[in-house]
C-alpha cells in the first residue's frame, strides 16, 4: 500500500497561515483569501475558522467541504511545477486549485478572474 503525500495529514490551521501571510507580502487581504476559500470549498465564516481551530488536517478538510465549487476544473496552469489540471489524485488537484488560486491573488489578479467569474 501506498504511503499517503505528508501534506495530506499537515492541517489546514498550520497552512492557512502561510496563505495569508503570501497574499498580504503582496498587498493583498486575509478577507480576500477567505473569499477565496470560501468560493472554492463552501468554508465561511465561523465553519471556516472552526477548521481552522479544530486542527482538521487537509484530507478531512477538503472531504468535509460544504461544496466544492463545480467551477473548479476551471483552474488550469502550473503550480510547484505541475499543471493542476493533471494532477491525478483528486485530493492532491483539490489542494494545487487552492494553492493556484492565492498564487494568482499575490501575483495581482482581481478577484473576478481568480474566481472563474
């Protein structure tokens, strides 16, 4: 049996942080990550900070999603050198679309593209 990718069991609480601290390194809000978050998952408000504080780790916090987004599969491009849009494992797709959504809102991207509107 396959051993599971470590940053399926880090929890969200310790990765959240670095997302934040990414986006504002660039001018750019802890309101607009949630946003974000939020768009893609179905996470708001206090169910986001819950998971936050509940040290849910990123396996259960994206099988726990309110609602992923059906826009989703909209997220294309490289990121960590891969093209999301590859990523087999649908676990590891669903936490590259975050990861290549706070890297479009630090490079500058107005919200409206970074959420596929």
């Amino acid at each position: 049996m396959e051993k599971k990718p470590r940053i399926f069991t880090m929890s969200f609480g310790s990765v959240y942080p670095l997302y934040v601290q990414k986006a504002r390194k660039k001018g750019r809000t802890q309101a607009e990550v949630d946003e974000i978050i939020t768009w893609l998952t179905g996470y708001g408000g206090a169910q986001l900070r819950r998971a936050i504080e509940a040290k849910v780790d990123l396996e259960a916090f994206f099988a726990k999603a309110p609602r992923m987004n059906p826009n989703a599969g909209l997220i294309k491009g490289v990121v960590c050198g891969v093209r999301v849009e590859e990523v087999a494992d649908p676990l590891m797709r669903k936490i590259r679309y975050l990861d290549k959504l706070i890297d479009e809102l630090a490079r500058g991207r107005d919200m409206a593209s970074i959420l596929r509107r």
